[in-house]
C-alpha cells in the first residue's frame, strides 16, 4: 500500500501480528487473503477454525491474490451459513491431488519442457510456444463446478450482494499484455480507482478471473480476458492490503501463508553450494506471492502511528484502520519436504530435477504440491493456528470503537 493516496481510501493498519486498540471509526471487516498456490489449503484451515469459534462471522469485503483468489471467490458465492462455506472450502482442498489440478502425464510434461527447449534453440519460433509448464485443464473444470457457474458467471455472487451479507469481492491479476496489476471488482455502489501501474475494473466476475488470478507464473498458462493475457496476481500487487483499503474496510483480517522466521531461522543456510533452480524460484515465489503483505501492514502500522498524533480535523480525510494478521505457526516448505515421496512420478522427477531434495525449505514445492495429505495437514494447521490465537481474534473481532 501507498501511503499517499490510498489511505484516503482506508487509512492505515498496525504491526505485524498485534491489533491496535480499536479505532473510532465505524465501518465493514475486510477478509484479504495472499497467494502461495497449494499453501491456499491452510487458508482454508483458518477459515473453518474462524467459522467453528464465530458461526456467526460474516466479511462484507472480500479481496484475493492468486490462491488466495480461489478461496475468497468460494466464500463470495456460497449461499449457506459461513458454517456451510468454510466447510465446503476444507472439502475442497482435503479433495484435491494433482490431477486435478494439472495433467501430470509424463508425455504431457515433456512435451512441454521439448516445445520450451525448441522454442529456446529456434529463437522463439512462434510455432513451438508453450504457454505453461502445466496444463491447467484439470483445474479449470473442477473450479467450473465448485463455483456453479452460470454462463462462466459466479451467480453466487450477485445473490449475496442483493441480500446484502456482502458488498464487495475483487481479485487482483497481472495483465501480462500491458503490465499493469488488473483489481477485477464486483458488488455494490463502487467506484473503481487507477494508481500507477494498477486500476480496478468493475465486471460480473467469472472462472476466468479465479483462473488468471491463480496462474503461477511459468507453471499455469495465462488465461485469456478480453483481448489481453492475465497472469498470477501478485506479480505486480505491490500493496495487497489496498484493494480492501479502496472499497471501504475500517478493519482487516488478513491470512498470509509465510511462516515468520526468527532471526536465528533466517541466517541458518538452506543449500550447500551453488544453489539449484528450486531455491531461486522459491525466493522469487516469496517476493512475489508472500513477502509484500508483510511490509504493507509495516507501512500501515506506521500511518496510524502518525494520524493517532493529529486531531481527525487534520487528517486530510485519513483514518487509522485496524489489522491483525494470521500466519502459518510452522514452515510450510519445511513441512511439504515431508510429502514430496508421494507425489505422482512424472511430477517426483519433474520437481527433483530442478532441485527440490538440495534446499531444507523447497518453497516452490510448498506452492505446486497439490497432494492431498499435504493439503489436510495444511487444513489441520490452520484451523490448530486460529484456535491457538482464539481470544485474539475475539478481541480484535469483538472491538467497537468505544
């Protein structure tokens, strides 16, 4: 998040995992959930431990990024109780294995990796383009019926909307055809709002949105909107907390799938030697997907520090907006190590090839680990986290401004 404009639109939070005294401001609770691929199943661990603790809990704002966009489009449509809503979402992480999510056939897989090769020797001949290193079908037609979608339209979504348990869903993209982040935008009485390099679109939103918010850059293929090619979402969201900021949350709950490490943890080597493609690309998928909601909430912490010393009178219309974040009490790289044997064949020697057995955290295998006993343990360890942190939620949840 900018502090300079877009905490007109929502003010600023507080540290990292505390929550500041309530403000005086009255206003919706935003759910904003970051990426992190298959470490979406521990959202969905969260969410079912919120719902058993507060059955009565409802966001009207919610806002993803790429896995995180698969989970907050579940909620937005679901008609049930939030009960109903979390349970179907753990149902469907606990359900999922590779196949459907990606075609793990081997010919598949190395047809892919041949036409990227071809693509690489031909200088890019347009006839050996692939578009991902995974196809993506698999996914797309699960996410078709979890969604129930009409016409490639989340009906859901507009039916929460005019009963009025929600106002606002939007899911972050990366345009991959102009560059810009792409906030995709559906509810009631908003204005969409430009930044540099990102702006809001109001649309019905659809599969396509979850899929191009969802596509892991290299892995999944860009998904076709329009005219242009969107990818994975957080390529580009360099504010994640700003999409809710914009459509009017007084307070966030946010859901980040990055284990914080101690100092002590963060200068412990995790590969001996030159290190393998696995750990460059779980470094970026970091950068990308898990660490800049981290220094968003440092940045909104900040801001309310500043506008608690003014009288409202001179805030030049900002307002200090409470944040508590919840994350993963374990490492969930270290933690998907620990399944890597189970995974199919193809996908075993795919992944070791690039490294995954060299680093003691393979993030990217955390990201793209689709197996569902690794998906369960995430379940378990979201819901063990939110129970741990109980009374806190209560407070932050429960707090009125007085």
């Amino acid at each position: 998040m900018h502090s300079d404009s877009d905490t007109r639109n929502g003010g600023a939070g507080l540290t990292l995992d505390e929550a500041t005294p309530a403000t005086t401001d009255r206003g919706d609770l935003a759910l904003v959930l970051s990426g992190g691929g298959a470490r979406g199943a521990y959202q969905a661990g969260v969410l079912r431990g919120l719902a058993r603790r507060f059955p009565d809990l409802r966001f009207p704002i919610l806002t993803g990024v790429s896995a995180g966009a698969i989970n907050i489009a579940l909620l937005a449509r679901h008609r049930g109780t939030p009960v109903e809503a979390a349970d179907a979402l753990a149902k469907l992480w606990s359900d999922l294995s590779p196949e459907r999510v990606f075609d793990v056939d081997v010919r598949g897989l190395l047809g892919n990796m041949g036409r990227w090769g071809l693509q690489l020797a031909g200088g890019g001949m347009r006839a050996s383009r692939v578009r991902g290193l995974v196809d993506t079908d698999p996914l797309w037609e699960l996410l078709r019926g979890a969604l129930d979608c009409s016409e490639g339209e989340m009906t859901g979504i507009e039916h929460n909307l005019r009963r009025g348990t929600l106002r606002a869903v939007a899911l972050s993209t990366t345009s991959y055809t102009t560059g810009q982040s792409i906030i995709w935008v559906q509810g009631r009485g908003i204005d969409t709002w430009e930044r540099p390099q990102r702006r809001s679109v109001n649309t019905r939103l659809g599969v396509e949105h979850v899929m191009a918010s969802a596509a892991l850059p290299l892995f999944f293929p860009a998904v076709r909107i329009g005219t242009h090619w969107y990818g994975d979402g957080g390529v580009r969201l360099t504010a994640p907390l700003s999409p809710a900021l914009h459509l009017g949350a007084h307070k966030i709950l946010a859901v980040s799938t990055r284990y914080e490490r101690t100092f002590a943890e963060a200068d412990v080597p995790e590969v001996s030697g030159y290190p393998p493609p696995a750990q460059v690309l779980g470094l970026l998928y970091n950068a990308i997907f898990l660490d800049l909601i981290d220094q968003d909430a440092i940045r909104m912490a900040r801001i309310n520090r500043l506008l608690r010393t003014l009288p409202p009178e001179h805030r030049d219309g900002m307002r200090p907006v409470e944040l508590l974040v919840l994350r993963p009490s374990r490492d969930l790289g270290t933690l998907a190590g620990a399944y890597e044997p189970r995974l199919p064949r193809p996908f075993r020697l795919l992944t070791r090839g690039l490294g995954t057995r060299e680093t003691e955290s393979p993030d990217m295998l955390s990201m793209i680990m689709f197996q569902s006993d690794y998906m369960q343990r995430l379940i378990e360890l979201g819901e063990e986290d939110t129970e741990r942190r109980g009374d806190e939620l209560a407070a932050f949840l429960e707090s009125n401004g007085e």
